[in-house]
C-alpha cells in the first residue's frame, strides 16, 4: 500500500497505474495536516488507522505496465469538419493547454514527419524516450502530432526530439518537474547554425512572444510532456500555482554578440554542431543595473540570487543566468572569463541559512549535510554545489538588463546534439 493526502489522491492513482501497480491500496489522510496539534496529529492517526483496517491489502508483484500502445502507430478518430468541434473534443479529453489547437490530421502528420527525412530518415515508430510521470511512450510518430497541434513547421521536429531525449534523461528528473507543487517548467535553450536556419529569435524579447519557432517549440514540448507523459493539471500535474512558462519556455542564445564561448561550446560540441538544452525552470527574475562597472554588476547580480525560500540554497540546485549582450561585453572587457564569473557569483551569493525560515532550514539540514558539514544558522549557503553548476549564456537585445532563472534544484540541465 502506499499513503497520500486528500489534494494528491489523484496523483497517488495515476502514479500507481503508471508503475504497474493496477490494485494498489491507497491510505488517504485529510490534508492538510502540516500545522496540526500533537493532540490533532494523534485524533487524525487513529482515524487513519481505522481506514486501514479497511484496505483490500493484496500482494503485488510491482510489474511495470508496459505501455498498450507503444510500438503502434496512433489511432485515428473521426470528428466533424470543423475547428470549433476540434477543439471541443480535445477540451474534453484535456489533450490541449488551454489554447486552440492545429488538428493533427493525417496528412498534417506525414507533412510533419518529412522534417525527420533529412539524411537518415527516422521511422515513425521509433522509440524515442518513456515520458514521466505516466511513462507513456514518445515515438516520432506521437512527438510529431503534437508538434502539429503546436504548430510547428517540419523543420522544428528534430529540435523537438532531442528536446524530449533531453528531458527524459534520468539526470534531468522529469519525473520530479512533472508532479510537483512546485511551478516548474521546462526551458528550451537552442545553440548553433540551426538557430538562423529556423529563424530563432536569440535578440530583444527572445523570452517573449512574436517569434514563431520559438513559441511553437516551447509550446509542443510542452504538450508532450502532457499529452505523452501523462501531466494533465489538476492530475498528475500538482503545480500549486504553475507558470506562464508551462504552455510555452524557449530561446536561442545570441552567439553573434557573446563575448565568451556559446554553451555547446562550453560542453564539449563544436560551433558547427546544433543542440538543444533543457533546464527544470522555476521563473525569471529582470535584473536592471545601469552600471558599466563590472565589480558593481557582480556584486547586484550576487545580492539578487538570494533567495531565503529558493530551492536551489535548500538542495544545492542549478540557477542560470541570462546575461545581456551589454553586461556581458562590460564583464568581458574588465578581464572575466565565463569561468570566473561563474565563481565569483558563487562566492558572493552565499547566503545565511538564518535567513530561511525554520521548515526550510530543517530540509536544508537534511539535504545538504553530507556536503557542508554542520549547518548552523550562520553557516553561508552556497546556491549550488560547485561554482561550475551555475548556467550562463548571453541572449536579449539592446538594454541593461539580465535575467536570474532559478532551478527547481532537484534538476541537471541536459544538452542533446540536435540530428
């Protein structure tokens, strides 16, 4: 058997299912319950334990459900010629995000697959990746008919691929992304010659919207990650409050205008290789110093990444920076490589662990003692194990601005070469 609260009772059925766990008997307690009473606490115990005496408890052989469907090509259904009954039905069967969609007919789909034709073509059926949390299986096939519905052009599918290859890497921890309270969301961040050929947006408003590629890649990864793996909000999708990022999060970096080398440079490709990276995302943070000093911009840069409630001080996580090409050039000019900005930040965002709250300590105690030692409540807290874990890149137009976006912290960012 397994427990959970009222407000994850749909989780914990989704979970099971997707684990092979058809029959398993769930203990629900009343939630919430963080801030009861011991007197509470024993009141709500003993009732929990009457519940239990009434579970059907049966042996369970823990056999993951293999997916029915995987391997088989998509089913078709009829619906009527019309995009209002379209979009009907897919609000109905929550395969959308809220938005209209593209109806990824038959032909819409072998159109799309063309994208894949370029050199060795890659067979609709192919297995690309067991999305989490409902491990549902992404061939080329299924990625396509949600880029359709996103409205991708053919040559986005290979992005969007190695985007899901990406994700549902084990280091990447989908499965933490996909159901937590937390509002995460997955960023896309697009390197190389690829980003001119799909006419990315890496300049002003490159976060924003008006860029075609970039909304309709962010926004089918997206559907993928619902549709494939199962995150429907509400269900297995437990997001308190989500994000805007959730329907769409994507962006090339600005290479023409970054002073240092791109980030496919910085792990291991060269420039003439395309990639694609994926970053467990929880929001921005505008940061606007009109400073050309750039000690004064490290140390505004530093005070601003404190963050007392932050998952990245209580995990020990990956934050990124998105440097304007203005910042960044005052950086390079006073002598910085990407290397030492990297520790630099790292040294002076340290953070009292005081300044948490006492949950947060207790957590970060727990989670990060085999890596600091004793934590006290003067102990300064690194927002990440090592200063290398700090993702930078250069993108935005004209403007002194830069952009802070904090991780989920339990997430490594995944690059993949895009093929």
């Amino acid at each position: 058997m397994t427990v959970c609260s009222t407000a994850f009772e749909s989780l914990g059925h989704g979970q099971a299912r997707a684990l092979g766990y058809q029959d398993l008997p769930i203990l629900v307690a009343p939630h919430p319950f963080g801030a009861l009473k011991r007197d509470q606490v024993r009141d709500l115990a003993a009732q929990c334990i009457g519940n239990l005496l009434e579970l059907p408890l049966k042996q369970q052989d823990g056999t993951a459900a293999p997916d029915a469907n995987a391997g088989r090509p998509a089913k078709s259904i009829s619906v009527d010629d019309d995009i209002e009954a379209v979009n009907r039905l897919f609000r109905e069967r929550h395969w959308t995000d809220g938005l209209p969609i593209v109806p990824p007919t038959p032909e819409r789909v072998r159109r799309m697959l063309t994208g894949t034709m370029h050199g060795t073509a890659r067979k609709p059926d192919e297995v690309v990746a067991q999305v989490a949390p409902g491990f549902g299986t992404a061939t080329v096939e299924r990625i396509a008919i949600n880029a359709v519905m996103a409205g991708c052009e053919p040559a986005y599918l290979p992005v969007l691929i190695a985007a899901v290859e990406a994700a549902c890497a084990p280091e990447f921890n989908l499965q933490g992304i996909q159901a937590t309270t937390n509002p995460v969301a997955v960023w896309l961040i697009v390197n190389g010659p690829i980003v001119k050929a799909l006419e990315m947006n890496f300049g002003p408003n490159c976060l924003g919207q008006g860029n075609w590629a970039n909304a309709t890649l962010g926004r089918a990864l997206h559907l993928v990650l619902q549709n494939v793996g199962g995150a429907v909000p509400g269900d297995m999708d437990r997001a308190t409050h989500g994000q805007p990022g959730k329907f769409l999060f994507c962006c090339a970096e600005n290479e023409d205008e970054n002073p240092w080398e791109p980030l496919q440079v910085e792990r291991g490709f060269t420039r003439e290789q395309s990639t694609v990276t994926v970053v467990g995302a929880e929001g921005t943070t505008n940061m606007n110093t009109h400073s050309k000093d750039a000690e004064d911009i490290l140390r505004v840069v530093a005070e601003t990444m404190k963050r007392p409630a932050g998952n990245d001080y209580r995990t020990g996580g990956e934050p990124w920076m998105i440097f304007s090409p203005e910042h960044a050039d005052v950086l390079k000019s006073a002598g910085y490589s990407k290397a030492q900005v990297k520790q630099r930040l790292w040294e002076d965002a340290r953070m009292p662990a005081r300044l948490q709250s006492k949950a947060e300590h207790a957590h970060t105690v727990h989670a990060r003692k085999a890596e600091l030692g004793e934590i006290t409540p003067d102990t300064l807290l690194p927002y990440s194990k090592t200063a290398d874990m700090l993702g930078i890149i250069v993108a935005g137009g004209p403007g002194t601005h830069s952009v802070l976006v904090s991780s989920f912290g339990n997430t490594r960012s995944v690059t993949r070469e895009i093929k």
